[in-house]
C-alpha cells in the first residue's frame, strides 16, 4: 500500500529514487528535509536566458536546470525593485506589511550606514528552517539593512533573520563600486550634503547676529553643536564626493568587515568559492543556502575571462558569466552526491533595467515581450521573471507550469519541506506550491496578486481559474521618458505618484491571455464584462485593504538617509579600507 501510495505521489519518478523513497520512508527516516538551494539573480530580464527565449546569449547551465526541473513562466515579483522583493521573499508577504515599501523616493536602501532595514519581528525562511535544524548560509547580496541604532547592533544583519553564516556585500552593487562609472549614490547624497551646508550656515549666522546684539552668548556648547554639525556636512561632502565607494563597496563576513572597499576584480570567484566551500562543509546536511548573485546589476563588472564574449556587449557578458557561475555550483551539488535530495530554485528579484546606459548605450536587460522594466510599477517588464525548480525524482523534468506563482512562494513551500510551519500570527500572502509543482494540482491557488509601486497601489491582477482567464487592470502608469523609449528617465528609475504617473479612472484593463504585452487595453465596448471585471477586482482590492495594518516605514526619508554613526568600518572612521581577506585568489581562472 504504502508503494501505491508512493507511486501515485511520484508518478513520474525513476525506479530507482522509488525504491530509494520506499525503504527510507519503510524504516522511519524523512525523506521531506531535502537540502535546499536558492539563487537569486539581480535585475535579470525575463528574455535573458536561452529557455525563456533568448537566442544569442548563451546560459547553457541554467538552460539544462530548466530541462531537469520545471520552468514558471507566470512568476511574479511583489515589487519592481530590489530592497522590498527580496524582504517579500525572504517573508512570504507584501512588502508594505512589513514596513519594506517606501511613500517617498528611493524606495530602496542606498547606503550601509542608514537605518532602515527589514525589521526584526519579521520571520524569514531561514529562521524557519533554523528551528528545524538547517545549517543556513546567505552567500552575495542582502540589501535589507545593517543596524538600527548602533553600528554594533545588526538589527538588520543576516545572522539577526536566521542565517548561520553570511559572506558578501550587505549593500548592492552601484557605479561607485567601479571607477571611471557615473555615480549614482553620490548623486542621491548631494541632497543631504546641502541639507548640512544650510544647517551649518543658520546655526552660524544665528549665533554671530545673536552675540552682535547680546541676544545670546556664545557658549561651548553651541561651540560643540556647530563643530558637530560642521563635521556632518565634512563627512557628507567626503560621501558625495568619492567616499562612496569605501563606505558602499565592502564584503562582509559574518559581522566582520573582510574588505572596504571590494574588489570587483575578484568578488566573483570569493563568492563562488564560498558558495562551493558551504556545500562541501554542509554536504550531511540538511542545509538551505540562499546564493543571491551580483549578477547583472549595474555596473555589470565581468571578469577578463568572459569580457567581450557575448553578442550583447557589457551586459550579455555579464549574463553568461552568471550562468558559468551557476552552473559552477551545480557542479558542487553533484560532485557531493547531492542532486536527489536538493531542491533548487532560480529566479531573478524584479525585471530588467531599462534605464540603464552609458551615454546612448543601453545595458540593461531584456524583458522580452513584456512592457515596462524596473522600477516601473505594474508593467509585467518589472514583475515578471524567470523562475526554474529542479528536484530529480519529486518534480517532473522538462516541465512547463504557465498557472501564477510568486516569489513569495518559496517561503510556505521550502518551510513545508522543511516540516516547519509558517507563523499564524500574521498574514502570509506566499502559497505552497509543491502540488502543484508535482502536478497533483492542476491550478495555483493565486486568484489576486497585487501590484505595488511604494506604498501605493498601481495594479491588481485577477485569474479566474474556472474559465482560465487572466485580468489585470492599472489604476496607476509611470509615463515613460522619451515617448515610447520604454524607460522613464537616463539617470533614475520610474515614479510612484505625482507627475510622473498618470491615474486611471476608469482602470486601464487587459486581458493577459491574449494580450500578454499589455498593449491594448480594453473598454466597456471591446468588452461587454468589462464592469463586472473591474467590480470584482475593486472587491476583491477593498478586502486586501482590510488585512493591512500600519507599519513603520524602514525606507521613509529618515531611515534611508546616511547615518554616519552606522556605517560598517573596517578602520578608523571616515578612512575605511582594508583587505582582510586570507587566501583570496583574485584570478577567476583557478576555480
């Protein structure tokens, strides 16, 4: 009975991972605590890879996982950029529910030494599987914050959400990370700099006119205040005007700064290397191991080995040297022995970066036929990403599931691997998707999945499983700079409200079965149930609306701004740099 039953939940397995299944599961040891690995590209587009189409960038590796798992093609991101996706993921809930949404620009954390960050009441999958006796390790980018109120607190730090081990930058790739670049952070600091410049400017003169006219006296500490301040606007002058990349650009290991700034020359092959070492350390498992790659952010730094050797210039290079990466790791998993009891999942964060040029070169990524990109709101270009998951002899190979997923997904699911459960104390928006995944279900149980820009509210999208229609209606569009460029401005990302969107009354709707490029929308003539349809979503919106409660904002203006007495510093504050790394081999070519 129990081999029926085996057979019916494994259909498509091979004899021999069935017999393997029934005598472990026969003599009482758990076969439903696989090892679990997770590799998260940023900004990737959803045309970049050659199983999602693409014909002239060459991603054999990530290619063949496809082959050997099943590729998501409705996989959604809960925002269009990278600080709020990845806490989404990390938590199995929209951003805005955890303060990881921001009212006003940025929208993501720009600096290591700012104080907003993903909070720590927040329970990750890694914490999760912690409790259940995972060895768990982060490898790259974390870009959810450091600490909140001391430099030495690590509110924020990856070791505080259930991560054993952490190496990598804590921060994100920018320009500054690179020399020659055109800033960025520096360009968002200015702001702050001039902020310092006025305070410092009316605190003098207020206390000059003051003595003149013996309104006031000048004491030591209004001496002390304006020194104080004057040596905040010092600081903020030495960020904005090439500090950056000492304060910005470092790795960390565990709590400790290893190298400030990095070198992007041999970042990659440390990363791999300590990706590889985690495996082969952990191969008794069960380990989780969240691999989130540089690859492809701005500035898109490739080694010499694959620079200039894709038909797509500095970004093609880039992808095909993520895709060696890969497969790299792929190769550590097989060469321990571990491919039958190791799920593994890629995806990337959020859409392709339209924006993204040097003079009129564009290198960002390709979002296939969708419209729109990062940054940009609802557009299917920002959310919509590639998404594989492999499991030799549990989920079937060369499989495709067109149904909608998220990337908040991984959160119930790799818990319900794992025998944990998810926290009943808050609303988890992710759906256990192994049924599916498995084929035993034949739809996702997403009907509504709801599409943030911030905090405000840009789209809904609605899939009726009965008749196998996909809605979507926009109630807000970032207007795109120039007309039809497809991109919003050269040097900055999309708006969330005022005049850089334009309101929808009635909603923009599309139909996304038949028009997935959402180029024509849809009208109470083009179709009659276009009122029931909009009716229904603005329903089905006014409950979401209902399981939303305040939160603090960890990405409002103050909390993104630089806090001097935050920044991770490996010396003697402000002049941060070191090399601590031991036995680090900047040659790729070795690995």
């Amino acid at each position: 009975m129990m081999l029926n039953r085996l057979k019916t939940r494994c259909s498509r397995c091979s004899l021999p991972t069935l017999l393997i299944s029934f005598f472990l599961q026969t003599y009482g040891l758990n076969v439903s605590r696989p090892n679990i690995l997770l590799i998260m590209a940023d900004d990737l587009g959803y045309g970049d890879l050659g199983c999602f189409g693409n014909d002239t960038i060459r991603t054999p590796n990530i290619d063949q996982l496809a082959k050997e798992g099943v590729k998501l093609t409705q996989h959604i991101a809960a925002a269009p950029l990278c600080s709020p996706s990845r806490a989404a993921f990390l938590t199995g809930r929209y951003p805005i529910r955890s303060g990881m949404s921001s009212s006003s620009e940025p929208q993501v954390i720009i600096r290591t030494g700012s104080s907003g960050g993903l909070p720590p009441n927040e329970t990750t999958f890694a914490k999760l599987l912690q409790h259940q006796g995972y060895t768990t390790g982060l490898i790259g980018k974390w870009h959810q914050g450091v600490s909140c109120e001391s430099r030495n607190d690590h509110c924020h730090h990856p070791l505080n959400h259930g991560f054993h081990y952490f190496y990598g930058t804590p921060f994100t790739l920018v320009n500054e990370c690179q020399s020659g670049k055109n800033p960025e952070i520096s360009e968002k600091l200015r702001a702050t700099y001039w902020f310092y410049t006025h305070l410092v400017s009316l605190l003098v003169l207020t206390l000059l006119l003051g003595n003149i006219f013996g309104l006031t006296s000048v004491k030591w500490k209004s001496i002390a205040f304006v020194a104080l301040c004057g040596f905040l606007f010092f600081i903020t002058w030495f960020s904005c005007y090439g500090f950056s990349r000492y304060w910005d650009c470092l790795l960390l290991r565990d709590h400790i700064v290893t190298e400030q700034p990095m070198k992007l020359e041999s970042v990659t092959s440390k990363i791999l290397k300590e990706a590889v070492s985690f495996i082969e350390r952990n191969k008794q498992g069960p380990f989780l191991l969240f691999v989130s790659l540089l690859h492809v952010h701005t500035p898109c730094y490739t080694t010499e080995l694959f620079q200039g050797k894709s038909r797509h210039g500095l970004y093609g290079d880039n992808v095909e040297e993520m895709d060696w990466m890969v497969g790299k790791i792929l190769v550590a998993i097989d060469k321990e022995g571990l491919r039958d009891n190791t799920f593994i999942y890629f995806a990337s964060d959020n859409g392709g970066f339209l924006e993204a040029r040097e003079g009129k070169v564009q290198y960002g990524g390709w979002n296939s036929i969708y419209k729109g990109g990062k940054g940009m709101g609802g557009w299917e270009g920002g959310i919509r990403v590639p998404g594989i998951i492999r499991w030799p002899g549990i989920i079937p190979a060369n499989a495709v599931i067109d149904e909608p997923t998220s990337l908040m997904d991984i959160y119930p699911t790799v818990a319900h691997l794992a025998g944990a459960s998810v926290p009943q104390d808050r609303v988890i928006d992710g759906k256990n998707q192994i049924a599916l995944l498995q084929g035993s279900m034949q739809h996702s149980e997403h009907e509504f999945m709801f599409h943030y820009c911030g905090v405000y509210l840009h789209a809904v999208r609605w899939y009726q499983k009965e008749s196998g229609a996909l809605w979507k209606v926009h109630y807000v569009t970032p207007k795109f700079h120039p007309e039809g460029a497809g991109g919003c401005y050269e040097s900055r990302l999309c708006s969330c409200i005022g005049d850089g969107v334009t309101n929808h009354s009635p909603p923009l709707l599309f139909d996304l079965l038949h028009d997935p490029s959402e180029a024509n929308p849809l009208s109470p003539t083009t179709e009659p149930l276009f009122n029931t349809i909009v009716s229904r979503i603005e329903k089905a919106l006014e409950e979401h609306k209902k399981t939303l409660t305040p939160v603090p904002e960890q990405l409002d203006v103050y909390n993104v701004i630089w806090k001097p007495w935050l920044q991770p510093c490996c010396g003697t504050f402000p002049f941060c740099w070191c090399d601590d790394e031991i036995g680090s081999d900047p040659t790729i070519n070795q690995i």
